[in-house]
C-alpha cells in the first residue's frame, strides 16, 4: 500500500490543480505541493535508484537533506539534474524523471548489483584502479554509476547578479529565524532574512510540538506577516545560501525571482552580522534495509499529513528513541492512520507510563518487502525471540541533526555534548551566531528565546540596542542508538545517497583508517547532493561505536560549499558566458589583418598568427612570410609590446635597481637592451630601453609580460625604492607598426618621417621623433629578427592607418605583412629568446650570454646578490645552446629531452624548434646542463618516442657576424 | 571574500586586492658585503606568522597603491591598515 491525499488538512490550495509528468506518466497535483508530495498523494513509492547497487528508493526526508528522491527536472536544453523532488514546487507542465534508472525505476536492470555488494565495497575504486585492465571495465562501471545528465544544448535559462548588503543577515525563517528578524530589526538594525522554502514559517507550520494547539500554527502565520510587513526586513523566501566566506560575506541563490525573464538570481551578500537558524532534520535509524521505500523520517511524515494533506501509508510501524516521535503519533491520529506498534529502544524508565501499543526496549531489527515495505521483523535489545508486524510504512525518529553546514563554513566550531547527543557550537570565528533547533532547542520556547536572543545580540554587535543576556535553553535529552548491532551490517545504510553502509564503514576501519575526512573519501560517506545533513552525525555515531571513541573524539567533517547544489548557470551569471566571458582584445588594425587574410590567435591581444593565401597551410604561410623578410621587407603588427613611460630627476636611478644592465649611462636618443631579474638572479623580463631625454624614459616589455612588468615596477617603486619619479603605462596609447628586411629604410625613407634615415644619422639601437603624414611617429631602430628594422609608434587611433600606409610606401619593395608565427622562426634563427619560452625559473643572465654584473655598474639591482652565489658560477648551469638535427629534415619536439647514458638520464630540453626556410634546415634553442662547454659535441635528443642524433651549437644560426643587423 | 580597508580607497571587496607578503622585511646591502646567511634569510625564511602578521596588499584594481595591512592568519581577521611607511598603529601611541 502507498500513499493517499487525505480528506481534508494541509495547507495546499485544493482548488488549484497542477498538471505535471514524472518519468512519462501523467500526475495531477495542487497548488502548494513539492514534487515529492504530490508523487506520494498519487500513490507514487519508488522515487528513483540508488547510486551503487541500484535498490528502490522512496522519499526519506525532506527539504534539502532528502538523499532519494533526485530528480531530472526538465526537459532539452533546460534540464537539470540531481535535484531533490523534495525541493521542487510543482508546476503545471512540470516534467519530472528518475535519475540512475536504466531502462526504468521499475524494472532496473542496475539492481544486479545489489547481488554482487560483496564485490563493489568501499574503496572498489581504489582497489580495482590496480587491475591491470581497469580499461574495460571502467565504461561500464562510469554509465552505471550516472547521477542524472547534463544538457547537451547551451542554457536557454537566465540568470542575473545581486549585491546585497544588511547590519544583520538571517537564515532560516522559522519560527527562532523570525524572531530573531523582528528583535534585530525592533532593535533599529537593517534586516534580510533568506528562507530557502517557498513560504516562511519553517516546522511550525506543521511541526506543533507535544502540545497539538491551533493557537502556534495562528501565532507563527501573525509573526509572518509582522515580518512581511516590517519596514527594515527583506524576507526572500526560495532563496538559498549556499556558501559562507570571510568577513560575513554569503553567497545565496533566489529562485523566485520578482524580475520578469530571470529564472535564478545569484546574491552576494555582506551582512554585518549573521544569525543562523537554520533548524535541524531527523536522521535515520540503521538497521536491516532502512533505505527501502517505506521507510520515512518522521518529521517529513508530519510535514506531508499536515503540510501537505497527504498520508504516507494506510498501517504504520513507528521506532522512536524515547519521546521522539510524538509529534508524529499525533499527526498519525489525526490523519486516521493506524499505528500497528510503536517500537521504542529506551526501556522506559523514568518516563511516563504511555498507554499506546508501544514496545519498550525492542528494535526494529529488519524491514521486509522491496518496492515497498510489507513488514518488520522487531526484536527485543536484550534477549531472545522476534516479533514480525505487516505495515506499509515505517517511520523512524532516531534523533535530530542540526543543520550547522554553514556555521561551520563560516569557521565555527563545534563540540559533542554528551546530554543531547548531538554536536552544538560553541566559538565562532566571525560575527555569528546560532539559534533555534540549530543550537540544538527542542521546544515553541526555548526557539522563541533563543531566537530572540540571536537577533539582539546580532544588533548590539554592530552597534544597535544593548546586549542581552543569554537565555536558559531546554534541549532534548537522549540516549541514541547509532545502529541496530542484532541487524545484517551489508544492508543497514548509513549514507543512503552514497550507498555506504555499516560494513562499508567497519571495512574502512578494519584497513586503518582513522581519521573521519579519511573514511569519508575511502566510502564516499556524505560525498552526494545531500552532503552529511543527514548522513554526517549518523555516521559518527556508527564509527565512535565501531572504534570504541566518543563522537566528540570521532570529530565533525568540514563541510565546503556549496551547502545544496547550485546550477552551473547561476554562477556564471552577471553574462559571464560565451562571448562575454572574458573580453576579446582586438588591435587597432584588426579589420586591417582580417582584410590580408589573417589567421587569429588569442594572446591576450587577438593577433595574426599568418596570414593565409589561397589556402596555405601555417607552416607554408609562416615559410613564405619569414623568407618575404629577408629577402626584400616585411610588416608586423607589434601594437601589445608593453610599453611604459619612467620621468622624474631619479629615473635612471630607478632604472638601474630595475636592470641588471647599467642605464645611467644610455644618451639621449640610444636605445639599450636589457634584463629585468627578479630576487633569485632568475630572468623576469626583456626588453629594450629608450632615452628620450635626461629625465624620461620609454622601456619595452614583452607583450605577454606588459601586465606583470607593470604592477613590477609599481610594487619596486612604492615599496624599496621610492624615489621622484612616475610610471605611466602607455601599452595601449601607442600602436606599432614593424618594418622589418633589408629594403626597410627604403620603406621608412618613403614614408618621409622628417629626419635622416641613413645608416650614420640613424644606426642600430637609436630613436628618433618624427612626423608621417602630419601624424608624430615615434621611431625606435630595433631588431627581434636580425634585419634592419624600425618600430613605427604612432597615436593608436591611427593604428589602421599606419598599417594601411606602410603597405602602401612598401608596394615598390615587395613588402609582405608577416604574423607570430614567422616572428617566432626568424627570431630563432637568430638565437633570440622568449623569457619564460627559453629560459625557466633558474636561468640566469649568464646562462643566456650576458655575464653581469658588470665591472662598470656599482649599484645594486634586483637579483645582483644572487649572482654572486656559488651556485651561479657552477659550470654545470643550464645554458642556452642551438642544436642542430643530424637529418636537416628532423624537426624536433619542443620538450624533447636530451638524454645521456643508459638508463637515460635528462640533461636538458629543447625550448624552441622549428624548419627555418631561409637555412633550409631545422633549428632549435635548447637548456643544456654545461651546454657551453659541450659546443660541437654530439648528443641524442628523445623526441616523440625517436632518438634523433644532433649536434650542440651555437644559438645563432643566422648571420652570426650581425651584418644584416647593422646595416 | 575579506573587506579591505584600503587606506586611499576605503572598504572594497578582496578581488580587487592582491597580497604581496610580509612587511616591514629589510632587504639587506649593499649586495658586496651581504652575507649568504643574510641573503637567504631575506629571500627564503618569511615568519610565517600563525596570528597576527603584517603584510603588504596592492590595490592592483583600484588605485594601485601598495599599503601594509596586519592580518590575523589563524582567522583572516584585518586588525589595522596603515599606509606603506608608516609604523604599525599599535606602536604610534
């Protein structure tokens, strides 16, 4: 027998139906339903499968801890997995599946497993992993072990951002919650409370304690609507936290969002001080299948009779601990349920004589039946002989779990008391506090107190009313029985969600397990959706008996974010998808490049890697592009070389900290290379320097280095050197254009810039100001590919313009645009390196050709000291060499290892390789321990599982004597 | 997420900060006359303070000042702000 809607009672609009489908059928359901009630009003007892050994699963508990009920909410690109039903608000048109059912929830194919539980054990990852054909098994095992499916299609919901602040933020709008609001906010403190249900009130609603009476139900809908209508209080109701940081700053989702087309609102929210009140959900008994459906905590029993109007079964079994279940007793004869028996593991003494079927000291040992629970199997806790009772359901209070997910999230800790057994906060971190069930009360008033405690200590605490002083609380006393000892340990399940049961845990401990995160990682205790908020305490008390420890000693799990599942979307939102994820930086000629057949590459900047002609492939356009260069002359778009300005009496100064290199000495209108190190003697930057005159100063950073060279000389600046000067970064203002062969000075004399270009007036490593067509051009003699080369900055608003105006003056030269890939073979063929490409974490300037410090330079400079330790001397440094192929053909793997010996062992890599078209061999830059010394010998590169013979070799390949260069 | 008082911004969010280490280090020279104890100490030992430690902060998505800031680092507490160059405020007084 399943469930039925009850004549009358709950607070569900039974005039409004709902029409919705769960898995194919068709459900009518009223307004005021979650998903989970209106199944079980239309009989509906298999939710859905579990994880591992696919056994039938039914509702269990309710709100976010329920670990059965995940459904598939919608359909195509809107669907969503993994969702409690107990979570859902039914819809009309809402469609509903069940997740981990293959073919279906009925009839699962899965359930097979359930057979082979000896097999799939905790830790079956860990052990089977060392099978040497994991291979083939691990498809099979991944598309059983699904938990729901991700769209295939792009989201077609949306989502929007929030900022949020409060003097006092609340969570939870039960009855503490609301109180605590109305305190804080009497108290003059500004007041946001988030309730993650659809209404407010919390239990009260339904829950009316041991003294049944209309009169709570009618205070607590009187305190609603006093905190509806309260001037300083934000009640948002379907609103969950999820996450809870530093200084008070909470992240939550709003699925009820008033702004029309927004489906989920993300809210970041900085509150002053926190109340948590958050209540706490009944755990479940373990013994012998406590997870087949049927089987029902009792505070979700209540809430579907009183909340709902529906009953879970026609003939109920309860097993209580004690006085636990009386809420539900109750709510059973109200609704007109029989009650077969009250099995109660206490023996009674000390309480008041009950006259109810209740057998005192006995157990429920197992529950009977596979779709549905048919009965119980009940035995006495000492002694002999057993009892069978026919039931369709059994409701279980075994004792309650605080919900203190967030608390503890917010670094909160928390202590075992022995009295409630349960585990209570005492010291928190941030400016929070907790109340109500939460703190472990167990009645309308202790709630009310504590609640009211909560809210004004959470106002004085930011400066609104006095402190009040802490109330008397009344908690529960109880003596818990962690897990039925006479029931089959295979099948008593601690973790539902996981399907961790007791022999899963005592097996952990058996391998030596000890700690409680070890355990959880080792069974994939609490691993799920519902996250230990039922399953945590459960567990604990499972293992402090297994082990013999206390709970207290056994400890808590650290609980992470987010507190119940979060959609992907939701935390993308604010338009942080797609195209707008990050922002597409395009150079001021893009349109030009995309005109000349550029192909793009994101390097921060968009830039044209080649440009392709009639079909060319990389390599061939890159080939055409590098011999174009220095055959006649080429252009380049170098706009995202970093660039930034240093004026002030003490720039020079400055520059030689900055340096290795000594620029006190450069003159006005000289251009100088140089290396940023950083404290460790290591290469940081590379760039060239110019004077524009005594006291200012244009250095260059490599492109994809602008950013981190900036903030460099910032920190430098303001923190160990703060000497007159300013540091403006212009990487933006300036587009450059680079004309690059033999024919470029033709270009630049064509372009008629206003000074005298020649090779005297203006050589190699030299500056000059000029105009070009009326536009100031900046002019800087440099060369990254070993031709004559100018680097033409103009105003970035002509950065299309000048692209455009080169290419016009260079017609007559045959001048070629030429893109990163081209940039890249001529600079390699010239030993030209990439700081970061060529050089790691240990090169120093020695390494690479520069043997600083200078004589000359007696200032210090970042890095210096490093320079003159030992270990900067050794011979055996890894040293930049070429190398070059034995088969001219070969071109070898950038990270290719050269190897030595037998067994190989790695004494360098290569850093850059590539065909140079204009050598007509391949080329490539290597780190080789001693490489200097090793110049001409013979060695073995292991690249892409070949030895390849080659020869180290000096790292200029190209025009070794620098004629070009100089020209 | 820690709220920042910058001391040129006032109150913003963490992301718009980056942390730079400790503060208040010396860095010895000049480089010919420091020792290899000294110099590894100022490249490799930080205090690592558990509590209490003073740090510097870069307002990179701001106004790009550096500035000290005392941290507890047991509980992310901010105890005080002040600007590079001056001294703690608990030694001020």
């Amino acid at each position: 027998m399943a469930g039925y809607r009850l004549e009358k009672g709950g607070l569900v609009g039974r005039n409004e139906t709902v029409n919705f489908t769960f898995n194919g059928r068709p459900y009518v359901g009223f307004k005021g339903d979650t998903l989970a009630s209106a199944l079980v009003a239309n009989g509906v007892s298999v939710f859905g499968r579990s994880f591992k050994y696919h056994r039938s699963r039914g509702l269990f508990s309710r709100g976010a801890a329920d670990p059965n009920t995940l459904m598939q909410i919608g359909i195509g690109a809107q669907t969503s997995p993994n969702i409690p039903a107990t979570q859902v608000p039914v819809t009309d048109g809402l469609v509903a599946n069940s997740i981990n059912a293959w073919p279906s929830v009925e009839f699962d194919i899965g359930e097979i497993n359930d057979v082979f539980k000896r097999v799939l054990i905790a830790g079956f990852y860990y052990k089977s992993l060392m099978w040497p054909k994991w291979g083939l098994f691990e498809p099979i095992i991944r598309r059983a072990a699904g938990m729901g499916k991700v769209p295939k299609e792009p989201d077609s919901a949306s989502y929007e951002i929030g900022n949020l602040q409060c003097d006092v933020l609340v969570i939870g709008a039960g009855l503490a919650g609301l109180h605590a609001a109305q305190a804080a906010a009497g108290a003059g403190a500004d007041v946001i409370i988030m309730e993650s249900d659809t209404v407010a009130g919390g239990t009260s609603l339904w829950s009316i304690g041991a003294n049944a009476n209309e009169d709570v139900r009618e205070q607590v809908k009187r305190l609603v609507n006093e905190v509806h209508s309260s001037p300083n209080i934000r009640m948002l109701c379907s609103t969950t936290v999820v996450s809870y940081h530093d200084d008070n700053y909470l992240v939550a989702i709003d699925r009820n969002c008033d702004v029309v087309a927004v489906d989920e609102r993300l809210i970041h929210a900085r509150a002053g001080s926190v109340v948590v009140a958050q209540g706490a959900v009944e755990r479940p008994f373990i013994f012998e299948n406590n997870d087949r459906p049927g089987v029902i905590a009792a505070d979700a029993f209540s809430e579907l009779i009183r909340r709902y109007g529906v009953a879970f079964g026609k003939k109920i079994v309860i097993f209580t601990n004690g006085g636990r279940a009386d809420d539900a007793i109750a709510a059973a004869h109200e609704a007109g349920i029989e009650i077969v028996a009250i099995v109660d593991s206490s023996d009674g003494a000390g309480s008041d004589a009950r006259n109810d079927n209740r057998l005192m000291g006995h157990v429920i040992k197992r529950a009977m039946g596979r779709k549905r629970v048919r009965g119980v199997e009940v035995v006495p806790t000492d002694g002999q002989g057993s009892i069978k009772l026919a039931c369709d359901t059994v409701v279980v209070a075994a004792g309650a779990s605080a919900q203190l997910q967030l608390f503890t999230q917010s670094g909160g800790k928390l202590s075992y008391d022995e009295d409630s057994a349960s585990f209570l906060p005492v010291s928190s971190m941030q400016n929070v506090r907790v109340c109500g069930a939460s703190n472990g009360t167990n009645t309308p008033t202790s709630a009310v107190s504590d609640g009211r405690w909560a809210g004004l200590d959470a106002a004085a605490s930011v400066g609104f009313g006095d402190k009040p002083s802490v109330p008397d609380l009344t908690r529960a006393l109880e003596k818990p029985l962690w897990f039925v000892h006479q029931s089959s340990s295979k099948t008593s399940f601690v973790d539902m969600q996981g399907d961790v049961t007791v022999s899963d845990l005592a097996l952990s401990l058996r391998e030596n397990f000890r700690s409680i995160e070890h355990i959880k990682r080792y069974t994939t205790l609490g691993m799920g959706v519902e996250q230990g908020k039922i399953s945590g305490l459960a567990a604990i008390g499972v293992i402090s008996e297994l082990s013999g420890k206390s709970p207290g000693d056994v400890g808590t799990l650290k609980h992470r974010p987010p507190y119940s599942p979060v959609s992907l979307g939701a935390l993308s939102a604010g338009q942080k998808r797609g195209a707008l994820l990050a922002p597409i930086k395009k150079l001021p000629a893009h349109k030009w490049h995309e005109k000349h057949g550029a192909v793009f590459e994101d390097h921060g900047w968009m830039r044209p890697t080649y440009y392709s002609m009639s079909g060319e492939t990389m390599h061939g356009a890159a080939a055409r592009e590098a011999v174009a260069v220095r055959k006649n002359v080429g252009l380049f778009d170098g706009t995202p070389l970093g660039k930034f300005e240093i004026k002030g009496p003490d720039a020079a100064k400055f520059l030689n900290y900055i340096y290795a290199g000594r620029m006190d000495t450069l003159k006005v209108g000289r251009i100088r290379y140089g290396l940023m190190l950083n404290e460790n003697g290591s290469l940081f930057d590379d760039g060239v320097v110019v004077c524009l005159s005594k006291d200012h100063f244009l250095i260059n950073a490599s492109s994809g280095h602008a950013d981190a060279v900036y903030d460099w000389l910032e920190a430098w600046h303001q923190l160990e050197w703060p000497l007159d000067l300013v540091i403006q970064d212009c990487t933006a203002e300036w587009a450059v254009a680079t004309v690059a062969g033999p024919k470029a000075r033709e270009v630049l004399a064509a372009l008629n810039p206003g000074f005298d270009v020649s090779a005297e007036s203006f050589p190699h490593m030299s500056y000059r100001a000029g105009h070009i067509s009326g536009v100031p051009a900046r002019v800087q003699r440099v060369s990254f590919s070993g031709e004559i080369c100018y680097e033409i900055n103009v105003s970035a608003d002509y950065g299309e313009w000048i692209m455009h105006h080169v290419q016009e003056a260079g017609k007559l030269f045959g001048l070629v645009p030429y893109g990163i890939e081209a940039l890249e073979i001529l600079r390699a063929e010239k030993g030209y390196i990439h700081v970061d490409t060529d050089t790691d974490s240990n090169t120093q300037p020695k390494d690479i050709g520069f043997p600083y410090p200078s004589k000359t330079k007696e200032s210090d400079f970042i890095g210096r000291r490093s320079l003159m330790r030992p270990a900067s001397h050794s011979p055996n440094r890894q040293q930049l060499v070429g190398i070059a192929t034995a088969d001219p053909d070969t071109v070898l793997e950038v990270g290719a290892h050269i190897v030595t010996g037998n067994p190989a062992q790695s004494i360098g890599f290569i850093t850059s390789s590539y065909m140079s078209p204009n050598l007509g061999c391949s080329i490539a830059l290597a780190l080789m321990n001693g490489g200097k010394a090793a110049t001409g010998a013979s060695v073995d590169v292991w690249s892409l599982g070949k030895t390849v013979s080659g020869t180290v070799c000096d790292p200029v390949f190209f025009d070794k004597e620098r004629g070009l260069l100089n020209g | 997420m820690l709220k920042i008082d910058c001391p040129w911004c006032g109150s913003r969010n963490e992301d718009e900060f980056s942390n730079g280490g400790e503060s208040h280090l010396v860095r010895p020279e000049p480089p010919t006359s420091v020792t290899e104890d000294e110099w590894a100490n100022y490249l490799f030992y930080p205090t690592n303070t558990k509590g209490p430690s003073k740090e510097t902060w870069f307002h990179k998505y701001g106004c790009r000042q550096w500035f000290n800031v005392t941290r507890n680092t047991a509980t992310h507490e901010i105890l005080n702000v002040y600007r590079i160059g001056e001294n703690p405020p608990e030694e001020n007084s």
